[in-house]
C-alpha cells in the first residue's frame, strides 16, 4: 500500500491534465475526492505492480478523460509507480474526428498511441437492422486492445468504467441475463498474460461528467450506440435514475451491497455446500450426520 498522502504534496506542482483548473473549493474537494477514490480502487484490488506498463484506454468521452487525467495527476505526485501509455482506437465510424485526441494528447505531453481498425464496418455488417451493436463492437475492441497491449509490453489493459457502469450491468444480468454477475474492477484474461483493470469503479458518473465538463475537456460522443433507441443499458440507467432520485444515495448502497455478498444466504449450491450443512442435537456436541432419504424402487 502507499502511504502518501496528497495533501502532503505542493499543490502548485500539477499534471499538465490539471492546467487551467477551476480554483473553486467545488472543484478542489471533486478532484480530492476522486483521487482517493482512484487511490482506493487500485489498492482495495491490488492492481499496483511497481515498474508495470498500463495501456490507458481512451474512448474521447467524459469517463476515459477523468481516467487518464486523475492516473496521471497519481502519477505525478508519485502515487503510482507505473508507465502509462494512452491509447485511443479509431474503429472507423463516419465522421470520428481523428485529429481531436493525438493532438490534445501531444499538448498535454501524454504518451500516446493511436490504433485505426475499421471495425464499424464488420460491426455493420454482421448485426441485423435494429439489434444493439455494444456486445459485437466491445468484443472486437477488446481483442484489437489485448494485442496492442503485447505490442507495447503492456501488462495491463485499463478501462474507464465507472461505479454506475457495475451497477447497471448486474442489473442487466439480473433482468435478461439470469445471473448475478457484473464487471470486475479486475480480471484476468483468458490466455492468462493480461490484467484488466478498472480504476474508476469506486467512482459515480455524476463526478465523470462534472470533472470533464470543469476541465472543458474536447469530448468525442459514440454515434454508434449512442444513436440506439431502447437499449438495455439506457432502460436499467433510467430504473437507477429513478430510485435514485426517490431517495439519494441509493446507488452507493447498492454498489456496497455488491462488496458484502453472502454465499451463505444465495440460493446457488455452487457457492455454498448446503447438502453439507450440519444440525447439533441438544446435549450432543457432535453435528448429527445427516439422513439422505432413499429413492423409492420404481415397479
């Protein structure tokens, strides 16, 4: 763990990415709170390797931002004993302004890499007229990442998703998928050589939005998806929306009910060996083995 404190560090020393930073006491308690949040995340999931190489994934939208500028502030202030290479991938969709982000990230003196794999086309190609292109379209960007991650000698693949982004894909999982699973803060591949991690995951995206927006950084939207109607994931975000505005705070008790599960209390024998389970007699310190009824003989 890292005992720094960044408090304890001059406050004019500062990233490039905090340039021009509003100097409200608004703005000073968001960028404390979300470098701890960060700070916390990748302690709480052990994700610091000293001396590794991470592949910051850079989408162009609010949350892949607020990612690289609060990773790179850690860094700075020799919070994060890691090299971070900024990637972007230009997946050919009509009308991506290609020069936006390598020139805001020679600016801002990131180390960069930008990638063109034009897998809009094959996205267009293989899914029907009116069906949801995320499953196709992530998958086809994780395997291009995965690669440039070897490439560059990368140990680790890092996302820019969120602590609401968890909470909708459990619930998504739990209305179409059947399942309560959601995203790791971190996963291992399954070729086993590459982590992914998700610094981010402890962070609401209220706070994305309003730090991007305080920064004025130049955000990229996805036309791809972003002009879906209907999709799963909009429908989920406007449930939470709701309850949340019915009662705030409810998406931080949810997200900690995700840190405190129960297998004990989750009907799932794969979890928790229930045929296993032992009752005492009374008076008798020995656990009653117990009975398993016989199958009745068919005739």
């Amino acid at each position: 763990m890292l005992d720094t404190d960044e408090d304890d560090l001059p406050q004019g020393d500062i990233h490039p990415l905090f340039q021009g930073a509003p100097a409200s006491t608004e703005f000073r308690k968001l960028r404390k709170r979300l470098v701890r949040e960060v700070r916390e995340a990748t302690q709480t999931y052990g994700m610091i390797e000293r001396g590794a190489r991470w592949l910051v994934c850079l989408s162009g939208g609010k949350d892949s931002y607020t990612l690289l500028a609060i990773l790179h502030e850690l860094k700075w202030r020799g919070l994060l004993p890691v090299d971070l290479l900024a990637c972007n991938l230009d997946q050919g969709q009509p009308g991506f302004p290609a020069t936006v982000l390598p020139e805001f990230l020679s600016r801002m003196g990131v180390p960069h890499r930008i990638e063109y794999q034009d897998t809009y086309s094959v996205v267009m190609d293989k899914i029907p007229q009116g069906r949801t292109y995320c499953s196709l379209c992530s998958r086809l960007r994780r395997g291009n990442l995965y690669r440039i991650a070897r490439e560059e000698g990368c140990s680790a693949v890092v996302l820019g998703h969120h602590r609401d982004d968890i909470l909708e894909t459990f619930f998504m999982n739990l209305f179409h998928g059947g399942r309560l699973a959601t995203m790791p803060p971190k996963l291992l591949n399954e070729e086993g050589d590459l982590f992914l991690y998700r610094p981010l995951a402890f962070v609401a995206e209220a706070d994305c939005e309003k730090f991007a927006r305080a920064m004025n950084y130049p955000i990229i939207p996805c036309d791809l998806c972003g002009s879906q109607d209907g999709l799963q994931r909009q429908q989920v975000k406007q449930i939470l929306d709701s309850w949340e505005s019915r009662s705030p705070g409810r998406r931080q008790v949810m997200f900690r009910a995700l840190m405190n599960a129960r297998p004990s209390h989750l009907p799932d024998p794969a979890l928790f060996d229930f045929a296993g389970l032992l009752r005492r007699e009374a008076g008798n310190s020995r656990p009653e083995q117990p009975e398993i009824p016989r199958l009745r003989e068919a005739h």
